[in-house]
C-alpha cells in the first residue's frame, strides 16, 4: 500500500509535468498513439504531425511525456487490483481463523475495492481529458481525482501501519478534529482554484507580488472567469476568453490563498501543543511555507517548470499530511482536558 502510495504521489507530480510541458496532447487518441501502443509504432504519424507543427501539441518528445504517463497510471491501477484482491483474500483467512487477530477493522477490504472503482473513474477522465482537447473542468476534475486517490491510499496505509504496529489512534477533542476537517476542505477547495488557474494558463495573469497589474483590485470579469463548462480558451457563445477573465481566475486563487495559509498556520499552531502530533504540526507549517515560496516563484518569475511542479506537490503533500493526521486521531468529548490528552500521547 505504501508502496502504491509512492506511485500515486509519482503520477500526480508527472500529470501536473505532462500538463505543464503541453504534452496533454502528445498523443491525440486513447488509450494508444495513433493506434500503437507507444510512439514507436507512430513514429510517422508523429513526424508528420511535428513536421506541419513544429512548436504544435504533437511532437516526439511530448508523445514520450504523454505515454510515459498513462504507463505509470496503468501500473498504479494494476497495484490496487493486487491490493483489493489480496484484502479479499485476507478477509476471507481471518474469518476462518478461530481468533481473528487485533485489528481487523483496519483491513477492510472495502477500502481497497472503492479505490479500485475510484481509479476506474480516474482512468476515464483521463481519457476524456485526450477525446475532449483539454476541456478546463475535466483537466480540473482529474487532477482533483488524483489527490483523492492519494487519500484513499493514505488511509489505508495508515490503517495498515497501526494494525500491524498495535498501537491504536491519538484521542483527540472536538475542536482541533474540526480544524483539521476545515483545513482539509480549504486546500481541496484551494487545489481546484489552482487547478483551474493552471488548466486556464491564467498564471501570468498577474505578474507582480502583493498587487495585481499594479492594483489592489484590477479589472476582473468573474462571470466569463467562471463559466465552467466551455472548451479551453472559449467561452459558450463561441468568443474568446477575456484577459480580465484570466485576471479573476488568477486573484481568486490568490485571495483564497491567504487564508487557508493562515488556516494552517493556526491547526500547526494548536496541534504543536499534542505531543504525538508535533511531527504532523511541523509538516504542515513547512508545506504551508512550501506553498507560498512556489506561488510566489511562479508568478515573479514567469511560471517556471520545477516551481510549478513543486507547488502541485506541495498541495498533494498537504492533502495527504492532512489525512495522516486526521486518521492518526480519533474525536473525543471536549470535557477531555488537554493535560489528559498529552498524558495520553506520552
């Protein structure tokens, strides 16, 4: 499980590359190239692609990048098969046992085979990303998929870490438990802003750091900025999207920005003050600080390639920091007292 974990984080940070190299169409058929299962077999098609359109979408080097990336998805979803296949198994030996052995609830085969039938669902929308030429939503909606995949995973690894370890969850009272649920809702909600800012290339819409085109409040157009369901760069009525458009899409990933960092900056704060969660305090106050040298990297310095893909890792990173922590803990009554609960951590 760690080790598909691994993957996962892998696949992600190759998608957000493939995207961000303008390889989304390296390939322009699924799931092969040119009806080939690599671009070998389609070295002419591409050539002759590459020779019409030297910068286009289809050259040699981006059918590489785009299929390097679906040979990766596919090995990932062949892992969660053997994961659910040998959950189902383990299921089945424990409950022929005679003493089922501690830890039984923590290999569920149940999240292993919605895994399975999350990453199905991943692999389609991977596949319309290609058929539908980029479509913004889609591209937006599979790489929050991804990040979803990798939760699913972080559980399970959890889970399995635990049981195998006998060593149960950290009690843990009311309030902090509801930050962490708020700080994981906020940085979906954040990596679908980003998302929709990089698949728009809407990230040198604003090139300058606190201000935007030198106003604190530049002209933004926020009902073409979010008219969802429209092919890439054109609006419903056919014409194209407008800069201010840009604009808006780029600010309100900004302005959200601000505070789900300081959101994090306050759930580091309080989770510091439980002893067995200071690990996960410090992870998220470093990506918290992570995230905001990488945005600010890629707007100062026109969107560089590793400052672009270290800030998709960074989210990824943070969606998984989050679901440790939440699944490292357990809700408590809040007449717990925290002496109690740093008591109970040593």
């Amino acid at each position: 499980t760690v080790l598909t974990l691994f993957l996962t984080f892998d696949l992600v940070l190759f998608g957000a590359f493939t995207r961000l190299t303008d390889s989304g169409l390296g390939c322009p058929d699924w799931p092969g190239c040119y009806g080939s299962a690599s671009p070998l077999g389609a070295h002419s098609e591409i050539s002759a692609a590459q020779q019409a359109m030297p910068t286009g979408p289809v050259t040699h080097g981006k059918a590489w990048v785009e299929m390097v990336h679906r040979y990766l998805a596919t090995g990932v979803g062949v892992l969660i098969i053997v994961l659910t296949v040998a959950a189902w198994r383990e299921r089945r030996r424990m409950r022929g046992a005679t003493h089922a052995p501690p830890g039984q609830e923590a290999l569920s085969p149940w999240w292993p085979t919605v895994t399975l039938v999350w990453v199905c669902l991943q692999g389609a929308f991977g596949a319309l990303t290609v058929t539908m030429k980029l479509f913004p939503a889609i591209v937006t909606l599979h790489l929050i998929g991804g990040l979803v995949l990798l939760a699913l995973l972080c559980v399970q690894a959890v889970r399995y870490t635990r049981a195998t370890s006998g060593v149960g969850p950290l009690p843990q009272t009311q309030g902090p438990r509801r930050l962490l649920w708020l700080a994981l809702l906020m940085v979906s909600v954040q990596v679908a802003l980003g998302g929709w800012v990089s698949t728009n290339y809407a990230v040198l819409a604003c090139t300058t750091f606190p201000t935007c085109q030198g106003s604190w409040w530049p002209e933004m157009d926020f009902s073409q900025a979010f008219e969802l369901w429209r092919p890439l760069g054109v609006l419903k009525d056919g014409s194209h999207i407008g800069f201010a458009a840009l604009t808006a899409i780029h600010y309100t990933h900004r302005l959200a920005a601000y505070f789900v960092l300081g959101l994090l900056a306050w759930l580091a704060w309080r989770l510091r003050h439980v002893h067995a969660l200071r690990a996960q305090s410090r992870w998220i106050a470093g990506l918290a600080a992570w995230q905001f040298a990488t945005g600010l990297t890629n707007v100062v310095l026109d969107w560089p390639l590793v400052a672009a893909v270290s800030h998709t890792a960074g989210a990824a990173a943070l969606v998984m920091v989050l679901t440790w922590t939440l699944c490292e803990s357990r809700q408590v009554a809040d007449t717990v007292t925290a002496s109690k609960l740093n008591a109970s951590s040593l």
